[in-house]
C-alpha cells in the first residue's frame, strides 16, 4: 500500500476539500485525485463521495480511516526510530559499575535533550565491541584500544581511570592513606574469572609483570556482590578498582579504597564509533569527552605499552 497515497487520504479528509488538500501537501489538486483513486483501486472500494462543499467520506471511508491514520503513525515511528537525531543515541558502557557509566550519566546532565539509549556488553572484549559499531547495532562504545582500528572506525581515548585498592578492614594496607605499586608484591590481589583474550587481562598481565604483583584469578564467579563480602571477611584478599568506578556494600563490611601513588596505574578508555555516524547526539559526546579529558602523561602513572599506539 503506498503511504503517501494514504496521508493523502487522510489530508483530504481532515481537510474536506482536494484543492485545500493539495496546498497543504504542497502538490497539485490533480495529484489527490491520483493519488486517491489509486488507493480507491488498490483497496477495491470507493473513499469518497463528491460534494458541493467538497468530498465527503462513504461508509467503506470511514471504515478505512481509523486504520489508515495507525498506518500513519506506526510509519512515523518507524522513521523516528532510524532518523539520526529522532532516534536515541544507542551507546554501550560495558558495565553500570564502571567509569564510562558515570561518564555518559554526565553527560545526559549536561545534555538532557539528548535521547540516550545506554547497553551494557557484559561479555564483549574490544573486538566484539567494535563488530557491534561496525555492523550499525550501537553507535559508540567505550574500551581500551591496544591498536589501530580498520576503517570506518575510529577510536579516541577519553577516559584515564586511575586504580586504586580495595581491602577490606583487617587487611594489612587498610589504614594507609595511599600505598606504591612496590607495596602491593606480596599481597593476593584477586580477580575471579578475569577473562582470557580481552584488553583488561592484557592490561593486568602487563601491570604485574612490570611491577612483581600477584593477580590471582581462581575461583568461581560468584559476582560483585560475593567478591566484595568476601574481601571485607578476610585479611590476605584485596583487589584493584578503578577510580570511576561504583561499587555499593553494607557499611558492616568497612572496605577500604586506597589510592596507588609511585606510580598510579591507569586503565586507558576510548570511545570507539563509526567515522561516517551523522547521529548528532554522537557529536555532542565527542565534544563532551573532548572537553573533559585531562592528559596524566605529565602526572608520576604508569600505562600499558600500547597507550602510545592509539594517542
């Protein structure tokens, strides 16, 4: 059924006249008349009867106009749901509890015109996050890059998240106002189920061997929630958190986060989109991310190897 046809339709009949229906269509009277009857000869009915005053809907009209106005609309949405700029801003943060999440919070702050959209990839590594950009599933999504991306993706760092420690209040470290990276050797930092093939084990892979430290990945995943209790019940378990990150826990389980001095490690983020999205939203959280970044290569961190390969 041609739609067009149909908001013709139901041009005239809001109106009551084909010429008025024309020039609120911007197109001739004959034109409405085409474009109804071939709608008349698709539907095997007759619209309407002709008037003195104009056009008056038949009984088959009137049956026809309810469905014809839903046909209108459904259409609309479906337009709206693909338009740039109609559409919400479909971005993926990876985890609620993690910096980007409260990076993409500010910005719909700052921007509360912008409809967003916001997924959470629990599962995807960088590479399946980029396909998901690539293929047009999500507009943007935020990891670390370790190299160049192919065309038409692009990738900008735009998140530092500095890692601190979480002990719980019998751990050893619990009372230090700050601590060095040469401190943490020795101690069991635990991260059960840390995922083989992405770009955070690369990340700690690198950091412990760099600096001596003990990540230990044993055990089953019992969640957050369970990790967290555990740390707190226990003094030889810590784990290492970014400071962007939000974690909530009973304040019976007196964690501690601490901040990593000497040097501070830093977990780089980028958002990575398609060079050729015209999503406006997409552009005001570039800006956005653009203005907000600060640059800690002048700051005493200590950064993965392949940093310096995505800039």
């Amino acid at each position: 059924m041609d739609l067009q046809a149909v908001r013709t339709f139901v041009a005239a009949v809001d109106i009551g006249q084909f010429q008025d229906a024309a020039a609120a269509l911007g197109v001739t009277q004959q034109a409405v008349s085409k474009r109804v009857a071939a709608l008349e000869r698709d539907l095997h009915v007759v619209l309407f009867t002709r008037t003195p005053r104009g056009v008056r809907l038949t009984v088959d009209g009137q049956a026809f106009l309810p469905h014809a106005r839903e046909l209108l609309r459904v259409a609309d949405r479906a337009d709206a749901s693909v338009r740039p700029g109609r559409r919400a801003l479909r971005v993926d943060v990876h985890s609620r509890r993690i910096a980007p999440a409260g990076v993409l919070q500010e910005f719909h702050r700052q921007h509360p015109d912008v409809d967003l959209d916001v997924v959470t990839m629990l599962d995807a590594n960088v590479n399946a996050a980029a396909e998901a950009v690539a293929a047009g599933t999500i507009d943007a999504t935020f990891h670390a890059v370790r190299g160049a991306l192919a065309p038409p993706l692009t990738a900008a760092r735009v998140i530092d998240d500095a890692h601190q420690l979480l002990v719980g209040p019998d751990h050893p470290l619990a009372f230090a106002g700050s601590v060095s990276v040469s401190e943490l050797a020795g101690h069991r930092l635990w991260m059960p189920g840390l995922a083989p093939e992405t770009e955070w084990t690369d990340y700690y892979d690198e950091l412990a061997a760099a600096f001596g430290l003990t990540i230990d990945v044993a055990g089953p995943v019992f969640g957050y929630e369970a990790q967290l209790a555990e740390i707190a019940a226990t003094a030889q378990l810590a784990t290492l958190v970014g400071e962007g990150s939000r974690y909530l826990w009973p304040d019976s389980f007196g964690l501690r986060r601490i901040p990593i001095r000497n040097p501070t490690p830093i977990y780089p983020m980028s958002l990575i989109w398609r060079a050729d999205n015209p999503h406006p939203g997409l552009a005001l959280l570039r800006d956005h991310l653009a203005s907000g970044r600060g640059d800690r290569r002048s700051e005493d961190v200590w950064m993965p190897s392949w940093v310096d390969r995505i800039g």
